[in-house]
C-alpha cells in the first residue's frame, strides 16, 4: 500500500498530524473533487433533478448501489440517511413496543443510540439493559446470553465502539440472538470503511451507517441495511415528500437527498476500494499494535483499548491518573496532533489510526504525550 500516494490525496496532512478519522475523517480529493465539479455544472447548466430527473435519479441510485455492494447488501435492501441517528430513529420508531419489553444496549453507547433509545421508555415503557464489553469475545457473549430473556425484543450495539473502539463479534452476536428470535441492529460508524463488512454474511436485521468517518464522505452522509424479512414489517413514521412513494428500504428514506454528496461518498469508496480494505485494515492496526506499545510505557497512563486481536482496531483510547482527557487533547493540539477526548466511561484521549497514518506521526504521538503526561504530573 503506497502510503504517500494516499496522504497525497489528503490535503489536511500536510499541515497537522491528524488522528480522528473516527470523529470526522479529513476531505479526500476525490470527494472535493466531485462535489465541486457536480456544483460548478449545475451552476453553469441548471439543476440536473429539474433539468433531467432521469439523469438525477440514475446518479443517485449508482450511489445506492456503491453503497449497497460496499457492505454485501442487495441495492434493495440499502437506503440514504444523513447519519446513524437516523437510521436508528427509523428501526426504533418502526417496532410495535410493548410496556417491560427489553433492549439490550453496550455499556459504551454512542448518543445516536443512546438518546434515541432513552426515548422508548417515555413513550412505550420499555426497559434498557446494558451489556458490558470488557474482556475477550467469549467473555462478551456469555454476558450476552444471561442478559438476554423472553421480553428482550432488541439488541442495538455498536460494531465497533467509539470510545475504544471495541470491535464485537457481530456475526456470533447475530446468531445466538437469532436463536431466541430477537432482531439485531448495528451502529456501524466506526466499523464500515476500517475493514471489510459483509452484512449478508453477518446476518444482521438492521445496519446503520455513516459516511463521513472512515468512508471519508462529506458530512451528514449516511445509510441503512433493512433486512428483506423487516421492510414490510417496520412502520415508516417520519413523513416527508417521498412518503409512500418507494418500495424495499427506500421506504425509509423520508425527506430529500443531498445527492452530489452522496455521489461523493460514492467516489470515496471507489477509492478505498481502490486501495483494498484488507490492506487498510492491516495497516491501520499495525501502526495501533505500535502505538499501545508505546503509549504502554508511560508511568500512570492506562490503555483502555482492547488488546485481544479479535477485539481491537485502528481506534487506541488511553487514560492517565489525575490527567483530564480533554487538557492532553488540548495540548496536543500544541503539537499539531488532533485527537478526541473521550468522556462516556473514563476521561481520556482517543487516537483514530487510518490509512494515511505514518510511522513517523506515531512516534511523534508517543513522544508528545509522554511530554504532556510528564508535565501534568510533575
């Protein structure tokens, strides 16, 4: 994988160090490049959806389909959202709740899960119940299976968790909450675009994603596998101008689609798909491999990543005694490096590792913390 052809592709890396592609991935030139150009012609032409709707409807249905084969989903089953939230407004909005039934959710929940289901038991009555994701795979899915019971109507995890970047085992997952009939849905922010998803393969009733994070779309891009046996059984309630007008999981796309971003995010997984996710993957995780090592060494701070390779991922997350994590993320801003600081478990620092990441920036990383880190405790 030639690295510096991809940073060449990323304008943002010559200027800083730049590690939360996990929160919002920098611009590629392929994206740029197609937004600007879709706008420059329909400046100087019109807009295409009134000049020619054919036309408009064949692009944006290419998207769909780009989108649709990037996770090993039929077309049919995919649909446009601006985001995760969305997503899991849709599926959540669309279950016929009954007061005491269950939804089991990680211990580490995004709010675009979270708020979404916090929302059910004001309405419906229904119970959360939380599924803690520390320790190895085996030890996930024995949680799993005591917490599941007959008024479990729902598990809504994430793939691959902010935070920490915890990588579940999705498919096994899957099947033992298809054995007790329940329905599975995935927050797949942090998942599609780090390595390859085949959600056929995996089973899943709802997947749903986002594609301005390491798909490297333009903001508030997103969307949602449906599951054949769930698009008919769903309710669509949110309304708009395509209400009623669709079949399939276009069903639930409700309001009007920004569709030169959508082309965009198109042309950003042509490009990684370009490259290979395989190789992406492999990269990203042996640069993180690098970083814990080196992160490890500095008295005081704990790495709140998993370290089992089944479980982790290019998302490393640390935490250092008496160190707020938002003051080492700040700081490292000195240094021209972003980060995020994380806040939903520990206050710590979460460093999203990618396929532009150098070896060189991760030395610079460890060597930056293991200054700020020093100071602050002096």
């Amino acid at each position: 994988m030639n690295v510096d052809a991809i940073r060449a592709q990323i304008p943002v890396t010559g200027t800083c160090r730049y590690f939360n592609t996990g929160g919002i991935s920098p611009s590629l030139n392929v994206v740029t490049e197609s937004v600007t150009g879709q706008l420059s012609q329909m400046a100087a032409t019109g807009p295409i959806k009134i000049l020619d709707g054919a036309a408009y409807e064949e692009r944006l249905q290419g998207a769909r389909e780009t989108l649709a084969a990037f996770m090993g989903a039929d077309v049919a089953d995919v649909c446009l959202t601006h985001g995760v939230a969305d997503g899991v407004t849709s599926v959540f909005h669309g279950m016929d709740w009954k007061a005491g039934d269950e939804v089991i959710l990680t211990d580490e929940e995004h709010p675009a899960v979270q708020i979404p289901a916090e929302r059910l038991p004001e309405s419906d009555g229904v119970v959360l119940r939380y599924l803690p994701i520390t320790g190895s795979a085996e030890d996930v899915l024995s949680r799993l299976d005591d917490l599941m019971t007959p008024r479990t109507r729902m598990l809504a995890l994430s793939h691959v968790t902010t935070d920490t970047g915890t990588r579940l085992p999705a498919k096994q997952i899957v099947d033992r909450a298809h054995e007790r009939d329940i329905p599975v849905l995935y927050d797949a922010a942090q998942s599609l675009g780090q390595f390859a998803v085949d959600v056929t393969a995996m089973g899943a009733d709802f997947y749903s994603c986002l594609g301005y994070k390491w798909m490297f779309g333009p903001y508030a891009t997103g969307c949602l596998y449906v599951h054949p046996s769930w698009q008919e059984r769903l309710t669509v309630v949110p309304s708009g101008v395509n209400y009623g007008s669709s079949e399939g999981a276009r069903r639930f796309e409700f309001s009007l689609m920004p569709a030169t971003h959508y082309i965009a995010t198109a042309a950003a997984v042509d490009y990684l798909e370009s490259i290979g996710l395989d190789q992406i993957e492999a990269h990203a995780r042996n640069l993180a491999a690098r970083l814990r090592e080196g992160l490890r060494q500095i008295p005081g701070l704990t790495i709140e990543s998993p370290e089992d390779p089944e479980m982790n991922t290019g998302i490393v997350a640390f935490s250092v005694d008496g160190v707020d994590g938002p003051h080492i993320s700040t700081a490292l801003r000195n240094h021209d490096i972003v980060t995020r600081p994380t806040g939903m478990k520990f206050s710590g620092v979460r460093f999203s590792v990618a396929m532009f990441t150098t070896q060189e920036e991760i030395d610079a990383a460890i060597d930056a913390v293991t200054e700020i880190v020093e100071v602050a405790r002096a």
